[in-house]
C-alpha cells in the first residue's frame, strides 16, 4: 500500500441492505458456480442467477412474499449438488 493513504482513523460504514434479503456464506461446489458465471458472463449477477433457480426449484417463482425456510433451502441445495 502507498505510503500517503493511511486508514488508520478510517471507520467502517453502515452495511448496505435489502427488504427481504439476508446475508449469508455458503459454500457451493467449484463446479455448480462456474456454471452460474458462465451464464452470466454477457452481463447480470450470478447470484441473482442462483436465487432465481432455487426459487424455481421449490416453487417460488413470483411469490416475493412468501419466506424461504433453511429447512427448504437446505432440501433444495441437497437435491441439486447430489444431481450435479
């Protein structure tokens, strides 16, 4: 790093959120995300990507209201790494 930045006293600033989204890790096969980008490379977010699909797979396309448990995702995420 330069010497004539210093971040020092620097603060860190509030987390940017979305209504209705929540933050997570998890940990995809190397394989499955390569495909997610792959699909995206012309443009858009491969997370989206990932939402959209899952959202798909258990039926809430469209439905923006209606929660998503870890219970069901953790159901769907199972069933598309075993198929992969």
């Amino acid at each position: 790093m330069r010497d004539e930045y210093d971040f020092s006293n620097g603060k860190r600033g509030a987390l940017i959120t979305e209504p209705g989204k929540e933050r997570i890790t998890i940990r995809l096969d190397a394989a499955v995300l390569a495909w997610f980008r792959d699909q995206v490379k012309g443009g858009g977010n491969y997370q989206t990507l990932i939402n959209d699909a899952l959202k798909a797979h258990i039926g809430l396309a469209g439905k923006e209201d209606v929660p998503l448990t870890v219970r069901k995702l953790r159901e769907v995420l199972r069933q598309e790494l075993h198929a992969a």
